[in-house]
C-alpha cells in the first residue's frame, strides 16, 4: 500500500507498506461434510503478513516555528520554538494475522 500525506516533512510524505495475504474456504473438504450438512455454513483461515504505517497526530508537525523572544539590545527578537524536520518519516510496524473464522 502506498500512503502520502503532507503532515510529514518534504522529504518524505509517502510511504510504502507492502503486505500478502492467503486465505482457505475448508468447509467444502471431505473431511467436515457431515458437519457441513448439520452445523458447518463457513470456515476459513486466512494468514497475512506485512507493515502497517502511522501518520502524524497534529497539523504540520515537521514545520519550523518562531516565537516572539526576549529583547536583544533594545530590539525586539525571534527565537526557534520548533525545529523545522525535513526527514520525519513513517513509524513502521510490522503485522502478522492468523485467523480462524468458524460460525458461532
């Protein structure tokens, strides 16, 4: 999957978290026919591994800002409140997803 956003520095606004998945419909096996003809209507069990990524909380965090500082020789003065972060990237979490799906 391939995300974009512009909350992140210019650097890197897009993201590329690749993933696979497999999934197996066994009600139909030999197997489980009589459970299918009393109980069974659908069982599968699907795998999937791959990354997942988080996008920022805030609006323009990677942004630098300025705030209004203290005198400087009878001046009025800035200062860095936040430093500007170009290359702020996606946190990246691995996922991996077995699941079981059986009527209940």
């Amino acid at each position: 999957m391939l995300k974009v956003t512009l909350l992140w520095g210019r650097n890197e606004r897009m993201g590329y978290f690749p993933a696979v998945g497999l999934a197996w419909n066994f009600q139909n096996e030999p197997l489980l026919e009589k459970a299918r003809d009393k109980w069974l209507d659908e069982a599968k069990f699907r795998f999937s591994i791959g990354q997942s990524g988080r996008a920022p909380s805030g609006a323009s965090v990677y942004l630098g800002a300025y705030v209004k500082g203290t005198d400087y020789m009878n001046m009025s003065a800035t200062k860095q409140a936040r430093m500007q972060l170009d290359n702020l990237k996606w946190e990246t979490l691995p996922n991996i997803i077995m699941v079981w799906m059986l009527p209940y």
